[in-house]
C-alpha cells in the first residue's frame, strides 16, 4: 500500500528509513514530484527504472540539498557555472558536470557526466537535507505519462509500486527543469525549461542549444522516445489553425466522442460553445497548468485538440517542447 503523508519529522524519518534501505520516495519539488532513491546504491537506482518502466539509456538527474559540497560528486565547475548557481539556485535548473563516479553508473546510463539539481521547494530541501544523500531522481510516474504536479497524480500512477509520497501541495513551477550542460567554454541548453536560454545568456553572456538528432545518446532526460502523454488520443494544431481544430472537435463530437480544446488565453474566443480548457495568458502560467490540464483532459475525455499558444521564446521553448512531445505528432487531414 502507498502512503501519502505530509512533510513533518515522522514522515522525514520513515522516508530516510525508506532510502536507506535501498527504496524509493516520491518528494516534490517546486516543478514536478520526482521518484528518488540513494543515487551511490545501484540496486535502488535500478528500481526507479522498474518502477516507471523507464528505459536504461535515458540518464537520471542527482538532487541535493542547498549546502551540499557537490564537489564529492564532480570533478569540476567552471566560472560560469558558479556565475549561474549563484543567480539560480536553488531552483528549477539542473547543471551537467563531469562526473568523479561517486554514484552509481546507472544514474548517468554509462555517460562520464552527471547532471545536478539543487531544488528550492521546501519540502524537497527538508527531505534531501534529512537524507544527507545524493538523490537521483526522475519525474514520479509511468515512464512517458503525464509528468505530476501533486500527490495524487503520483499515487494514480504509482499506486502500489512504492511506499511513501511526501505530500508538498501543488507543484508551482509545473514542467520540470532546465538542463544546461555545463562541461564546454559556454553553457548549453540541453532541455528547456523555466530558466530560458535568453536569462542564461543576460547572466553569463553565452549559450548555446544542443539539437539531439535520432539515434545519437540521450545527454539528458527528456531527449528520447514520446513524453508527458496523456492516456488518450491527441491531435495538435498551428496558432492560425482554429477553423480546423474546431472542424475536427465537431466532427468527432457528432460521433459521441468526447472531446476537449486546449488553448492559450487568446484562444477562448474562439472555442464558442465546444469544451475547453485553458492554459493561462503568459508562459508561466501555461507552464504551471500544462500538466495538470493534460491529467484532467485524459481523465475526462476521448481526444484532446491542442491548438499551440502563440507566444514563442524564453520560458515558451520549455512549455512548446513538452506540448509537442505530448501529443507526438501534428494533426493531418
């Protein structure tokens, strides 16, 4: 059975139990809930893998408290990885450094990297301080699903298959991290997220973005395969493409089917009577809805037509990437 408890001294000491004993524990973080275990036991860091029925070649990220001496995990932080550390974190940015091989090789999948997250929740840092451990962990769900921002999205896909969720409410920030590669003369985007490239770029003065072409090996979750899809059909359109997205929805409604838009702020005045969910009116807002909305959207409907919001840049490249590999594909008719 999966308890939720909330985040106090009994449930610190059951959880640090949990850990040490080679288990796994959801905790929050001020993105998504993630799945942790100690990040040094290979045997634990292979039941996260189990658990989610995660891949082995997609890399995991290690967090840590706020005062821990990352130094006893990588061989090397370059002055403008201290430059971003200082402005961002904690917070939702994971940097990718060499590796000294501290933690199980499993983590990284074999790659002499590992990438590092000092989260800002709460919770997360009352947790990681109480373990005192290098923690790796994924997003705390099925591999490929809708990522969680709460407790009970955690507990509809893990029910059973772990002991312990440490309840720290809503998750604000909503998609997960951004990964800079930090091992190069300049940092490198290798997942967007809430930190954009353009806010790397004011604070260090260069950045660049890696492009993962198919094939090649993932640097860092998130690269491969389909991800944050919901459990039913979704169909994904252009800014200017409403009169086909609503085509579609009253199409397969006059079918029975059980429909649902999604859209931007800009979008509602044209959905007219159809049901529709929002996503905000500004990139954070999108960001802190997008999986939540998607959750809701599988739980009540048949098909989802997403119609892209029309914002583009920053935090937007974070939100669009999760978007597209949401629904997989763009519709074609």
């Amino acid at each position: 059975m999966t308890e939720i408890l909330p985040i106090n001294e009994n449930s610190l000491k059951r959880a640090k139990l949990l850990i040490l004993k080679g288990e796994t524990v959801a905790f929050p973080t001020e993105t998504v809930y993630g799945l942790g275990a100690d990040a040094c036991n290979t045997a634990a860091v292979n039941k996260i893998f189990e658990i989610k029925g995660r891949p082995n070649d997609n890399p995991l990220i290690v967090h840590v408290h706020k005062d821990f001496d990352i130094s006893y995990l990588v061989t090397e932080v370059p002055e403008y990885a201290k430059v971003l550390a200082e402005k961002f974190l904690p917070g939702p940015l994971t940097m990718v450094y060499k590796s000294k091989g501290t933690v199980s090789p499993v983590v990284s999948c074999g790659l002499d990297t590992l990438a590092i997250r000092i989260p800002s929740h709460e919770g997360a840092q009352r947790f990681l301080k109480y373990v005192d451990l290098p923690v790796a962990a994924p997003s705390a769900n099925i591999s490929k699903h809708v990522s969680p921002t709460s407790a009970q999205h955690v507990l509809a896909d893990l029910q059973g298959k772990i002991d312990l969720i440490l309840d720290g409410g809503v998750c604000s920030g909503g998609i997960e991290s951004t990964v800079l590669d930090c091992t190069g003369e300049i940092p490198v985007v290798l997942r967007s997220g809430l930190i954009s490239r353009e806010m790397v770029e004011e604070t260090v003065g260069a950045c660049g973005e890696y492009v993962y072409r198919e094939g090649a090996v993932a640097r860092s979750p998130g690269m491969r395969y389909k991800h944050y899809a919901p459990r039913c059909r979704t169909e994904m359109f252009a800014p200017d493409e409403y009169e086909k997205a609503l085509a579609l929805y009253d199409f397969e409604a006059a079918k029975g089917v059980k429909a649902c838009i999604i859209c931007d702020g800009d979008g509602e005045k044209f959905v007219g009577g159809r049901k529709y969910m929002c996503l905000g009116a500004t990139p954070e807002e999108m960001a802190s809805n997008l999986y939540s909305e998607l959750r809701e959207g599988e739980n009540t409907c048949d098909l989802l037509i997403v119609i892209s919001p029309k914002q583009s840049g920053g935090v937007m490249a974070g939100v669009m990437n999760r978007l597209t590999k949401a629904c997989g594909k763009r519709y074609e008719n």
